[in-house]
C-alpha cells in the first residue's frame, strides 16, 4: 500500500470493525485514517479469501506480511 503504513494496533482494530460488521465510513473514523484504506485492508483480505476473523488469529508479523 502506497503511504504511511499504519500502526499494527489501528490495523489489529480496522480488521476486528470489519469482523464485526461496521462500514467503512465508521471505521475510518474510529482508526484515523480515510474511507479508501479501510476499504484496501477489505479489498485485500478478500482478494485473498481470508476471513476477518482469521486474520485476528495471526500473530502481528503474519498480519503485517499479509498486507
């Protein structure tokens, strides 16, 4: 992702709003960070066929490699 990568907490929190349902408005909000990052973590996770859920399992290297 072009840009500042974000904090392994904000991506640990944008991941576990995903999991629970919230939209992406909300999320970026919540996190700080815009509309179109919270839908490139979605994009990518999906892309790939991992579930949020299973993406909160992983320990942070593996989240950070993921992305």
């Amino acid at each position: 992702m072009a840009g500042k990568r974000k904090d392994m907490k904000d991506v640990k929190a944008l991941i576990a709003l995903l999991n629970q349902g919230y939209g992406s408005k909300h999320i970026a909000k919540v996190v700080g960070c815009s509309k179109n990052t919270v839908k490139t973590y979605k994009r990518a996770a999906e892309s790939k066929g991992v579930s949020f859920a299973e993406l909160l399992k992983l320990e942070d290297a593996q989240i950070e490699q993921f992305f």
